[in-house]
C-alpha cells in the first residue's frame, strides 16, 4: 500500500517497470509475473491492509476462499472502505456482516473464513432479490448433502451445534431455514414434506443419495457415444458357429480378475461340470460365470429402470459368488472400495448413483455403446465386495446379445489396454474416448474369430497372441492381432 511518503516514488518506480501498480495506491514492487498473478498471490494481503480482520463470506466461503465468478466477498461490521476495490483478474467487494464468530477458520494476514453453519446461512436465500454475495437455496443444499456424504450424521449435529451459537448474529429465517434442512438430513421429515431445490439432497431425503461427479461422467461418455456413429457388428450366420465364444468370454473374464486355471482345465471345469477338488471356489468362479454367459436367458437379460439394472446386477453376483460366502453374494457392499488410489463411489451412494447413472445413458441407442455405457457406470459404482468386473462385462454384454450382435471378450494381452482405458475414464481423460476405442476393438476382434470348434478356436486364439501375459507380450512388442480372415 502506497502511504503519502511512498506514494510518488512508487509511481516512478512502475513506470520504470520495477513495480506495478495493481489499482490506486496498490503497486506490487519487483514483481515480475503477470499482474493477475501478483493479484492473486498477494491477494489475502491487500485485504488485510484494506479491511483489517474482514470475513471471506458468502459464495466466497462456499468455494472454499477463492473468488468465484472472479469476486472475493468480505464482511465486517463497518468496513473501513464500502465501495469494491478493482485489482488485475479479481474484485474485492465488502459486505455488510458479522466478524469472525465462533466456528469461522483463521487464515493468514489476521483474516477470517466463514465456518460450516456461517457459511450456510450467508448463502441461501431470503425472501425478496438475492444479493450477489449469496449463492443460493439449491448451493445451500448441495453443501449440506456434501458434510452429510463426508462426515455422516456426526458432521451435521456439529454444524446444528454451532448454529446454536451463531443465530444471534443472523436474519432468524435464514437460520431457520438452514437448521431445517440439516435436521431433515437427520430424519425431522420422513414424509418428504419439505420442499428442496437441490436433485443431491433431495435424493438423499428420500434414502437415494447419489454421486454427482459419476453423474457428469456419464454425461460426458454419453456426449461421445451419441455422436459416434454406430457400426453394428452382427452375429452372423449359423449359431453353431458361435458355439464357444462364451466358454472363452467366462476364461477371460475370470483370468483378468486373478483366477487364472489353465484352458483345459478350465473347459472340463465349465463345460464338462469336473471341480476341481483343490480350488473349489475358483473353479466355481469359471462355472457361474459360463453358466451366466451362456444361459439364452441369462445372456439376454437386459434393464428398462435403474431399478432392473440393480435387480440384474444383485442376481448375477449372487450367482457368480455363491462359493463365497465371504464375498457376501448378492448384497451390495458396505465399506468404500479401492483400486491403488482410486476410489469408487462410496457405498451408501451406489444404489441412487445406479438408479440416476441408468437415466443418464438410457437415451443410447446404439448397442456398443449402451454396453460402453453400462460397463463404465457398473465399474465405476462397483457395487459389490468382489466380482465386480465380472458383473460389469456380463451386464454389458446382454446389450449387444439382445440386439444380435457380437458379445466383446477382452483376452488376457488385451487386459492392460481395457483396464487403462477404465483407469483413463475415471481420471476424466477424454471423456472415455479411449474406452470406447478400446471396446470397439475387442468386439470387432471377437467378431473375426472362429468360434466354431473349441480346438480351431484355441489354435487362432493362440495365433492372435490372445493368451499372452500383457506385461511379456509388451516387453516383446506383441499385441493383440486381427485373426487372418479366410
């Protein structure tokens, strides 16, 4: 900040380039990064020197201290100065409020950020024009199904306790209006009489609570799908012909999650009913699977709710896991479900996240991509303790089957492509681009294989590299080829 003394060599300074003036009487001496950039790195500063102990307030707190919108909200009870205060890429503009209460963060510089229960009040509306600074009922309401999802019944009797002890400070609807809402998260409304506005809590409300970034994702999947143009691989011909594509779709499945048998092992066990004696659940895995694979029933059994899509899935893991009662077959999982350090959708946020994900993709049309679709939404939810994938691909598989065409194997040199492209999905590359790629490969490649025979469909298997393991085949510049067409 400029003072009387310092003002006029500053200004020398900044039209000399060794300093920059930021707004009147704010220069940033020595700075030598874009002014948006000084702006922002000593933007906590000029609010101190300006209003000294201000609150970051409102939509301001809701975005956890940033600007929003490229506006920085302050309060205190009198600011020194009442009008917004301009700088490169951001404005700070004071409001009208309280100091720091209790509950409220302590950042640098001697300022404040609105806590838990302030920052919800600040926000949601009152009757009569909303001021800038306020993001909103529904804003509201997201938050509040956020501390519930994140911190659970504990995290929302704490913000109703500091509410107790901020509502003097405060318009009493306001605060009326948020300590409803947070007590009708912890059951004050069973019929559903409260009115919300936000799709999160009102799902919650109703035991439905679901995951909005998974929502997006499948937004996103589907803006790809819908513009790809369907290319319908179809099963031709006699269906003798397909006879033991789905003995190596269960061989494969089963091998990519760790039960690896050999083939022919795996074929008495499947086909031929023999277990073995010294893996009993792992040769069960082989069997259900096939058996689900198969099954014209089972193959074809496909969803027209999210409800049906929970019922399907729910059936076939009952199946699929009856060997283990560990896995706890049929019942959707209770604790949170990792891969490295990736984490699903946590559980009490799997059945709405399936019922809401389902009316996203039903618009699809096209068969490859609803399996696309339905394969990402199930992975993502991994509704289960175990099997998951396996469930993915059969569920994903039944929208091709009822349409005619050609189910996808994913063969064990192709496993490192399949589950990059779910990993590249998940980190929100692309929009899952390279997963339907990938897919849309497997299955022309299943289309070209001659299922036929078991032992001519080993010998073009093996020459396509099919049971290679992913990591030597790579070391070895092998991949995943076309068969050699007649």
């Amino acid at each position: 900040m400029a003072t009387a003394a310092s003002r006029a060599e500053l200004s020398r300074r900044a039209k000399s380039g060794r300093a920059q003036r930021l707004a009147p009487g704010i220069y940033a001496d020595g700075a030598t990064l874009p002014p948006k950039d000084v702006a922002r790195q000593h933007l906590l500063e000029i609010v101190a020197a300006i209003w000294p102990g201000a609150v970051l307030c409102g939509r301001t707190a809701l975005s956890g201290g940033q600007p929003e919108g490229g506006t920085l909200f302050v309060a205190l009870p009198e600011p020194t100065r009442k009008s917004p205060l301009e700088l490169p890429g951001v404005t700070i503009t004071p409001v009208v409020g309280p100091g720091d209460l209790p509950g409220d963060m302590p950042l640098p510089e001697g300022l404040f950020l609105s806590g838990p229960a302030r920052c919800l009040v600040e926000n949601i509306d009152l009757p009569g024009r909303r001021p800038s600074f306020r993001a909103g009922t529904a804003a509201v309401e997201d938050r509040i199904d956020w501390l519930s999802r994140s911190g659970g019944a504990g995290t929302i009797q704490r913000t109703l306790a500091e509410l107790d002890v901020i509502v003097g400070s405060f318009d009493p609807s306001a605060v009326q209006a948020v300590r409803t809402r947070l007590r009708a998260v912890l059951g004050s409304f069973p019929d559903g009489s409260l009115e919300v506005r936000s799709d999160r809590l009102g799902a919650r409300l109703v035991g439905r609570p679901f995951d909005q970034h998974r929502l997006e994702m499948m937004e996103g999947l589907v803006e790809v799908l819908s513009a790809r143009a369907p290319r319908p691989v179809s099963m031709t011909g006699d269906p003798a012909s397909w006879a033991w594509l789905p003995f190596f779709e269960a061989y494969f499945s089963n091998f990519i999650e760790g039960t690896e048998f050999g083939v022919e092992e795996a074929r008495r066990i499947a086909v031929d009913g023999d277990l073995a004696a010294d893996r009993p659940a792992d040769a069960h895995d082989i069997a259900s699977t096939y058996r689900l694979a198969v099954d014209p029933e089972d193959q074809m059994r496909t969803p027209r709710s999210g409800e049906e899509l929970l019922e399907i899935l729910v059936g076939q893991h009952r199946v699929l896991m009856a060997a283990r009662a560990d896995k706890r077959p049929g019942e959707l999982r209770v604790k949170a479900n990792f891969a490295g350090g990736y984490q699903f959708v946590l559980p009490d946020l799997v059945e709405g996240t399936l019922f809401r994900g389902f009316d996203v993709i039903d618009s699809l049309v096209d068969p490859l991509g609803r399996a696309v679709a339905i394969m990402a939404l199930v992975t993502e939810c991994h509704p289960f303790d175990d099997g998951n994938g396996r469930v993915a691909r059969l569920t994903s598989n039944a929208e091709l089957s009822v349409a005619g065409q050609v189910r996808i194997v994913i063969p064990t040199v192709y496993r490192n492509n399949y589950l990059a492209a779910l990993s590249g999905m998940s980190g929100g590359a692309g929009n899952g681009q390279t997963l339907v790629a990938v897919l849309d490969y497997a299955q022309r490649w299943a289309a070209a294989v001659d299922w036929r025979d078991y032992g001519r469909s080993f010998d073009e298997l093996t020459a396509c590299n099919a049971f290679l393991d992913p990591g030597v085949a790579e070391v070895n510049g092998q991949r995943l080829v076309m068969p050699a067409m007649p």
